[in-house]
C-alpha cells in the first residue's frame, strides 16, 4: 500500500501540485500509521481521490 501511496504523491508533485501532494503526504502517512492493511476504506478513497487528480492532468 505504501509503495502504490508513495508514487501517486510523487506524481502529484511531477504536475506541480505541491500542496495537494503534501497533504496526502500527511494524510496517508498518518493513516497507514494506524492501519496499513488493504481493508482500510480511508486510504482507499485517498487514492482514489489522488487518481482522479492525475486523471485530470494527464488525459
């Protein structure tokens, strides 16, 4: 999970979006802390929301 988290940020901040990739920076490091487990449905809708951000820029 940390691996698949960790390159969608790198991604966002590829598009220049720094504050958006530091808060998920935040937000996932805080929640795979408490849960890194694939059933955690926060951090699911945390990449979910990142994907559709890259969608945005890159289709």
């Amino acid at each position: 999970m940390r691996e698949l988290v960790e390159a969608m940020i790198e991604k966002i901040e590829y598009f220049g979006l720094e504050e958006k990739a530091e808060y998920y920076r935040e937000e996932t490091e805080s929640e795979l802390s408490r849960n890194d487990f694939p059933d955690n449905q926060y951090l699911w809708a945390m990449i979910k929301d990142m994907a559709e951000i890259l969608e945005q820029y890159t289709a």
